[in-house]
C-alpha cells in the first residue's frame, strides 16, 4: 500500500510539472517585437516578417478563446489577401482593417511548398482594441 500511494505521490508532482512547463513556455512565445510582428488576436494570428526582404508568415497561433480562429498553419507564408498581395506587415494591417466585418477574407497562403487559401468571414474586432493582453485559461 505504501509503494502504491509513493508511486501514486510521484505521478501527481510529475502531472504538476509538465502542467507548468508548457504554460510557461508559452508565454514566453507570446511575446513578440511589434516592429517585425503583426497581431490579430480575433482571428487567433501573429504574423512575422522577421528579415526585411523576406515573406510574411504565420509565427504563432494564439489559443481559441471563443473568436473565429482562421485555419492558418505555423509556417504558412501569406502571399495575397482576396487577391491583392501583400509584401508587408503594414499592408497586411491595412488591407485587413478595411474589410467589413462579416465579409469573407481569403488568404492565399503557400503551405509546405503548395498554394492554398485560408477563407474566414471578418469577426468583430477584438475588444482589447491590440492593447497589450493576458490569456488565463482556468486547470479546473
């Protein structure tokens, strides 16, 4: 009984540490320099441009806190958005801004080597209004 109830003690302390590591490594991942990174947290997006003549790609997903979450992959490079390309990150501001919301989005994307699209209707624009945020998801 004492053997099953130690084994049973490690189990939880290892659950405990493998429940912490991932939500710190997490936040660490969130963070990210707005001179090279767009956000758009209702569609659940970062995008990068990390070298100034580079691609812009998706660089983190956020969690789905209840939004429209685009179906964009880590590593997508966004080509176009409803055909017009996009070769910066203040382009892609700019031609997202001014889509109404409920109208449909489509993102030409190359995804591992192939074009693609990522289509979406424009969801209401997050409340934080890209003010700095803190996503807290509850264990329980």
């Amino acid at each position: 009984m004492r053997i099953a109830l130690h084994f049973f003690s490690v189990l939880v302390l290892i659950g405990s540490v493998f429940s912490i590591v991932p939500a710190q490594e997490q936040m660490q991942q969130l963070r990210f320099d707005r001179s090279n990174s767009a956000l758009i947290p209702e569609i659940g997006t970062v995008f990068t441009k990390p070298d100034k003549d580079g691609p812009i790609k998706v660089g983190f997903k956020l969690p789905n806190e209840g939004q429209v979450v685009a179906d964009f992959k880590m590593s997508d490079v966004v080509l176009s958005i409803n055909n017009k390309a996009v070769n910066t990150l203040k382009e892609l501001e700019k031609q997202y801004a001014g889509m109404k919301v409920g109208s449909t989005i489509i993102f030409e994307v190359e995804r591992e080597g192939k074009k693609t699209t990522v289509a979406f209707k424009k969801p209401q624009p997050s409340p934080n209004d890209g003010k700095p945020m803190i996503i807290h998801r509850n264990s329980q």
